[in-house]
C-alpha cells in the first residue's frame, strides 16, 4: 500500500483579487520505504505540496492519502494528532528549539508529542543521536554545533516517533555541497536502516544524484523524472 | 500534564532573562503590596491605641441618652448604685476585659482669683483611669506623672493654662452646681497640665471623684461613664456584643432601655479616618494589582512573540493546541508563583528588620511613636493567591494566540 498518494490534487491560494494556482491538479504516488525528492525551481510549488502531504495545509480540490488515512478534511486537532502520530519533519532553518540541548530537541516529540515514560524517552534519543552520529553531542546548545550537525539532529528528531513518513522541506538549502551531500546520505542511511519513507525537496539539482525518485515540480505541474545511468542529467 | 510542567519550568530556567524579569515585577508588586498593608496597618493601629489609650477608652458604657446630650455634661442622667452593680457583675463575667475606670462628668467654673471661664472635667479613680487609659500620664506636660492625680490637685487642659496664665503649683477654685441647683465651691492646687488631643474628651480637666463627690455634694455611688479598655483590640466586636446583648437589653418599669453602650469607633470622629486608610489601602491594591497584571501580560505577549518560530515548529511536529496553550499558562503560573515567594519573603524579611530596628517617628507631639510593622497571614494567602491568579490570567491571552498561530504562518516568522 503506498504510503501517499494524490489525486488531482489543487491547492489555489487566493489573496485579494489574486488567485496563485500553486499545484496544479498532480496525481502521484510514494511506495513504503523509498526515498523521494520533488525538485523545481523556487516557486514552483514544492512547499506548499510538501505543506499539504504533511497535513499543514489542507488541498483546495482533489484526493490526498498518507499512510493510508484519507487526509483532505482535517481539523485543525486532528491533523496535529495526525502529524505527531505519522509524520517526521526536517525544515530548512533546522528549527532546532534554541533553548534545548541537542538530547532535548530529540526527546521534545517523546515526551509533548507523544507520552513515553522518562526511561523509555532516554533509550530511544540516544539511539536516535546514536544512529545520526550526534550520541557525543547531546549536552551541547544548537547554537554551539554546525549546520551539519544541526540537521543531524532535526532527523534525528523526526524519526524519534517511528514516523512512517519524514518530509524535509529544502533540507540543504543553508548547507554546503559536503554538508548537503553528508546530509542526504544519511537520510537514506536512516531509511535503510528504519524503512521510514523519506520525501524531500529541493532546488539543487546537483544533490539529487543518488535520489531514486525524482519529480520535478515547475509551476505547480508535476514530472516524474527517470533516473539517469549516470547521474549527469543537470 | 507532569511533562508540560516539567517543560514549563525547563523554559523558565532557559529564558532567564525573561523570567528573571517578569518575576522581579511580580516580587516587586508582592513586596509593595505587603510593606504598604502591613505599615499602614501599623500606623492605623497606632493612631487608634493613641486615640483609645490616652482617653476614650475601647468601649464606654452610659446611661441611655448621656451621649446625646454630652455636651451639657447632665448631672441627672448619670448612672446610679444599683444600674452600677449591675454593670461591675457584667463586667467581670466578662472575658478579655483588661480594665475599666468610672468616671464622673462635670462641668464647673474655674477661676484663679483674677479671671473665672469654663471647665470641663473628668472625676476619676486614678488607678483605675491610669489602666484604662495607660498613655493618658504621657499627656501631662508639666508636672508628676506618678499616681496621676490626689484629691486636693487639679489636671489643666493646656487651653486653660494658657488663656488664664495658672502654672504647676498654683492655687485656683473650681464652682459647680449641683443636681438640686445649689452651688459649691472648691480649692485646688495645679498639679499639671494637660496636653489636648483631638476628640472628645480630649480638652477635658481631671480631678480625683472624691472630690467630684465632695463639690457636687454627692453622697451615694454615682458615675456618668464606665469606660473599658480590652486585653485585645481586635476582640472588640465580639465583646462589644455581649456587652449589647446583656446590658443593651435591659429596661426600667416604663419599659425603657437603661444603658447604653458604644465602641471607641462609634464615639471618636477618628474611626472615619481610619476607614479612609482603609479605603485608600484598597485601592492601592488594586492599582498595583493592575500593575503586576500589565507587566505579566506585556512580557508574556513578548516572549510569544519571540518565540513564534518555535511554537510554529512544535506545533508543525504534532503538539496539540491544548498543550502549547498549557504550556504558557503554566510558564506563567509557575513565574507567578516564583515571584509571589520571593516576594513575601523578602516582605516577610523587610518587616521583621523594621521590627528589630524599631522604627521610631514622631506625629504632632508625640515622639518616639515605634513603628511596629505586621501583617496578618490572611492578607499574605490573600495576596499570594490574588497574584498567582492575575499572573494565570495574564498568560491566558498570549497563551490562547499562541496555541492557535497556524503552524505555516509561525514558521515563516524570522
Ligand atoms: N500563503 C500563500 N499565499 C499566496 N501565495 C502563496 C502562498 N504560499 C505560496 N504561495 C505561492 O505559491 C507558489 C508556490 O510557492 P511555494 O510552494 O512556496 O514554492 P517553492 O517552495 O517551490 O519555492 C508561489 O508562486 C508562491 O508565491
Ligand atoms: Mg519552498
């Protein structure tokens, strides 16, 4: 079963008099555990897709499944319980919470999100900041690590609940190419290693090299790219 | 809920610059608040000692119309043997009563042999006056303080001394009438003046009733008041009732009520000012209740608004509404309470060193008045509470708007 899937799916924001067609009637689907990107140049819609799989933002017209619950009328409480329960995410500026140590940031979802018991919360975020290489950080500010190291630990953060789905909105975007690279390899590292489905964005082309799924998004209209045997398609 | 308190109180200690201030304001509404009701409240108490001690008395019992008609100082509506007995009986069931003292009223002319006016006096058992009224001796400005007054010796109201030139020592005659309309006179030797205070009573002579008796020709028991001092002022209302009950109560063969009885609040023009204290006391809880509540208000509002990019990104992670509002509120409630302790015992310290230190301040001729700060525990529950609350209500706002800030919009934020 996959774990999205988008039928004629519309989002039109409306401001005033102006009406932005900012998805255009898309149709795809995501299989469990793959790794997807959604590509296209800034303003092409990739945000507001991802808003919508992620139950940010509802679909103005169209059919819109993820993990097999029909997601397209949510309340404002259920796609919050929906989120917390399903959903994984991994933001651009990292949105690490500046006051907590890089052990709190993973346990935040553990213990406001979901309710785990205190030993419980401790053995799963070190086993999380194991798995991203941060297990020697964990007392250490976000305002005292890298980039890098920052959104090691935002994926870190999203996989904490055994989310089926983690989004990462233009994850690279405020990294390097090293960094960036670093930072998709261990995105699919953790798919590996978890199965957890992984869809991301972003408008570097460069980075999507060992992507397996490719849409390119331009102006709200989605294409599914063929991966290329060498990866040199720019 | 544990969690959302144990993150509240993380937040707090992580935002200390914010917490730091907004409790400082909360301790500094707590610690005005509890300095002002306690100080006010000590001067308060000490202008009605003042005012009680040094004449009035706590509670006066007359017979029914006396009052009315005080200004007369009536002969024929004193309080006669057996109404007397009655009253002494009460008197000693009576528990928290310290002392009392009977008084005879009169009015008489004074003269020192070149010059005659008007006097008022009190006639009065000096042991029994001196426990009644324990500050009156420290209204003699010139002459013996010890043993008050001796038959033979007049007290001067201040006024008189000074409009008829008498000094300590001098010989002068107080003329009365008496109840039949006869007129006696009288020598007396000056043995001190008296200093006069504001209310009734308070521009009076004394002379012992001995010699009341003696120049009204009175030779069965006779008083015009019986004036009462409690072991504990704030017993008042509770005696003052009985006192009602028992001797308010009863009445002559015409069926007519015999006694009247009345707090010093009922007879001093003071009790009004000591309402103002308190009315004004009142208010300035409430402004500075307001104050606490704004500045909550306001540094709540400003830690929202700095925090929009987090409570966008928790709220994107799948933080229920309810939580994010909880959590506020209770940053909040935990700021009210940090402040309010801080707060009451830095105010509970203040006055303990304002009790050690003993205070001293004078007020129109009194000097050396010790200002002995209290507060009760009530008015430190009541307050506590009171800004715990505001601090709960204060957060209420901003906590709502942040619970409800739509994730996209509050991560957008930079
Ligand atoms: N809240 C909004 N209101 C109006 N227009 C919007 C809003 N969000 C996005 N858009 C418009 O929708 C289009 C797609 O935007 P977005 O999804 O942010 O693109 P991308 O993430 O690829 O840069 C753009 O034209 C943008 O201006
Ligand atoms: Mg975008």
């Amino acid at each position: 079963m996959s774990v999205v899937v988008a039928k004629q799916l519309v989002k039109t924001y409306v401001t005033g008099d102006i009406k932005v067609e900012a998805i255009r009637a898309v149709n795809f689907s995501v299989e469990p555990a793959s790794f997807v990107s959604f590509i296209g140049p800034s303003g092409s819609g990739k945000t507001t897709l991802l808003n919508m799989i992620g139950c940010l933002d509802p679909p103005t017209a169209g059919q819109l499944q993820v993990v097999g619950q029909n997601i397209t009328r949510l309340s404002r409480q259920d796609a919050a319980r929906f989120r917390g329960e399903h959903i994984g995410f991994v933001f651009q500026d990292f949105n690490l919470i500046p006051v907590l140590t890089v052990f709190e940031n993973v346990e935040y979802p553990l213990q406001m999100v979901q309710s785990w018991p205190r030993e419980k919360r401790k053995t799963r975020v070190m086993e999380m900041l194991d798995a991203v290489g941060m297990a020697d950080q964990t007392h250490k500010y976000p305002s005292q690590i890298s980039g890098g190291q920052k959104q090691r630990v935002a994926v870190a953060r999203a996989l904490v609940t055994n989310a089926k789905l983690v989004l990462a909105d233009e994850p690279t975007a405020n990294l390097d190419k090293k960094t960036a690279n670093m930072v998709i390899n261990l995105m699919k590292q953790m798919r590996d290693e978890f199965k957890t489905t992984f869809i991301f964005s972003t408008h570097d082309p460069r980075i999507v090299d060992n992507v397996e799924i490719t849409f390119a998004l331009d102006d709200g209209t989605l294409q599914k790219l063929e991966k290329s045997a060498g990866g040199d398609h720019v | 809920m544990f969690n959302i308190f144990q993150l509240a109180a993380r937040n707090l200690f992580r935002y200390k610059r914010r917490t730091l201030l907004t409790s400082t304001l909360i301790t500094l509404g707590v610690v005005s608040v509890l300095l002002f009701i306690s100080i006010s409240g000590s001067f308060k108490a000490l202008m009605i000692g003042q005012i009680t001690d040094s004449m009035l008395g706590h509670i006066q019992i007359h017979k029914k119309g006396y009052l009315a008609s005080i200004d007369s100082l009536p002969l024929n509506r004193n309080l006669t043997g057996k109404q007397i007995d009655k009253v002494v009986q009460i008197l000693a069931e009576e528990d928290g009563i310290e002392a009392y003292s009977m008084r005879i009223k009169l009015g008489a002319m004074f003269s020192n042999f070149i010059e005659t006016t008007n006097i008022r006096l009190n006639a009065v058992t000096p042991t029994d006056e001196m426990k009644t009224a324990p500050l009156l001796a420290d209204r003699i400005l010139e002459g013996e303080k010890e043993d008050l007054i001796k038959p033979g010796e007049i007290l001067i109201p201040e006024l008189i001394a000074i409009g008829m030139k008498v000094k300590v020592g001098d010989g002068i005659v107080l003329v009365a009438n008496n109840k039949d309309g006869s007129v006696n006179g009288q020598n007396f030797t000056v043995r001190g003046i008296l200093e006069g205070i504001s209310g009734p009573g308070g521009r009076d002579g004394m002379i012992h009733i001995d010699d009341a008796k003696s120049l009204l020709r009175i030779n069965t028991v006779e008083v015009s008041e019986i004036t009462i001092r409690l072991k504990d002022i704030d017993k008042l209302p509770a005696v003052f009732t009985s006192l009602q009950e028992k001797l308010g109560s009863m009445k002559n063969q015409q069926g007519m009520p015999v006694f009247e009885v009345h707090t010093w609040e009922k007879i001093s023009p003071f009790f009004n000012i000591a309402k103002m204290i308190d009315l004004m006391t009142f208010f300035i809880k409430i402004m500075l209740v307001a104050i606490v509540l704004v500045s909550i208000m306001n540094v709540m509002i400003m830690a929202v608004y700095e925090r929009i990019n987090e409570i966008g990104t928790i709220s994107a992670i799948g933080t229920l509404p309810n939580k994010i509002m909880g959590l506020f509120v209770l940053e909040g409630f935990l700021m009210g309470i940090l402040g309010t302790t801080v707060g009451t015992v830095i105010s509970l310290i203040s006055i303990a060193i304002m009790n050690a230190t003993q205070i001293s301040f004078d007020f129109g001729r009194q000097t050396g008045l010790l200002l002995s700060p209290t507060i009760g525990a009530t008015d430190v529950v009541l307050v506590m509470v009171i800004v715990i609350v505001i601090a709960v209500l204060a957060s209420l706002q901003p906590a709502w708007k942040a619970a409800r800030m739509d994730p996209i919009t509050a991560l957008k934020h930079v």
